[in-house]
C-alpha cells in the first residue's frame, strides 16, 4: 500500500480580483522627461486602482521587438489612454498602438491637463514638419469621467470614441 500525501493546511489560493491595466502611450520624445513623469503620476492619481503601464518600462529597442510583444501587451489591457509631447504631437508609434486599440474595441481616451478626454481625431503634421516621433497633433474633446472608464480589469467593449 502506498503512503498518503499529507494535505496543505494552506487555504486554497483564489483569485484576486485583476486590477485594471490601462496603457499611457506617448511619444518617444517623451521618453525619460518630466512632462512624461507628470503625466503619468497625474494619470495614476486619476485612476488609482489601476496598473498605468508605460511603454518606456518596456525597454522595446527595435520595431521587431515591439511587434513580437505588442499583441501580447495590447491583449492584457483594459484601456489605453495616449497623451501628447509638449508640442501637442504624437508619433507614428502612437498612432499605431491607437489604431490597434480601436481594432481590438480596447476603450480609448486622450489625457491633457489632468483630465481624460474623448479622442475627436489626429490631425497630421504637415510633411515638411512630419517625423515618425511628432507625426500628428492630438485633438480631444468631452471629458471622460474616471469613475466609468474601465472599471475592472477585465478588457472591455469599447465605450468612448
């Protein structure tokens, strides 16, 4: 006959509920400055049960490590909020991971000045002026209430366009 296993005297593990992972895109030209810090400490204030996921953290160095990544990050989010560089700009980065966003019904909503905003479009730069880090000016419209803006932390049908 063989031996019992003792049981684990530890109460079974459950799960947690999932905070709400919410990616801040913004500009490479951001990156490491405190217009980037501002932003996104002012960000996590706003919505403070939430994971704020900033690419930077990342550590993407080429395109092709963005690539193999993103779909993974972009699956796991609840929402996805963009702020602009302090010229008003996104980069063609952002423009991207926005696009997806939208495709994946991921909710949206653009950030300035301490408020989340409804993204109203992009307007691109003229392209004597237009670089792949300040591709397009990022025009925002009605506020968005924190309270309701991804919630939970599960992923979710988009809401605010």
């Amino acid at each position: 006959m063989m031996p019992r296993r003792a049981r684990s005297l530890a109460p079974p593990k459950q799960d947690l509920p999932r905070r709400p992972r919410v990616y801040a895109a913004h500009p490479k030209s951001c990156y490491g400055t405190t217009h980037a810090a501002s932003q996104l400490a002012c960000l996590a204030e706003l919505l403070p049960g939430a994971e704020i996921v900033d690419p930077e953290t990342l550590r993407w160095r080429t395109e092709e490590q963005w690539r193999r990544s993103w779909p993974k990050v972009l699956g796991g989010l609840s929402s996805f909020v963009v702020f602009a560089g302090t010229d008003g700009t996104i980069g063609a980065g952002c423009i991207r991971e926005l696009t997806d966003a939208l495709v994946r019904n991921v909710p949206i909503a653009g950030f300035h000045e301490g408020s989340l905003r409804t993204i109203e479009g992009i307007e691109l730069l003229p392209v004597p002026f237009r670089s792949a880090r300040s591709t397009a000016l990022l025009l925002l419209a009605d506020p968005i209430d924190p309270g309701k803006f991804a919630p939970s932390g599960e992923p979710q049908e988009r809401t605010y366009l």
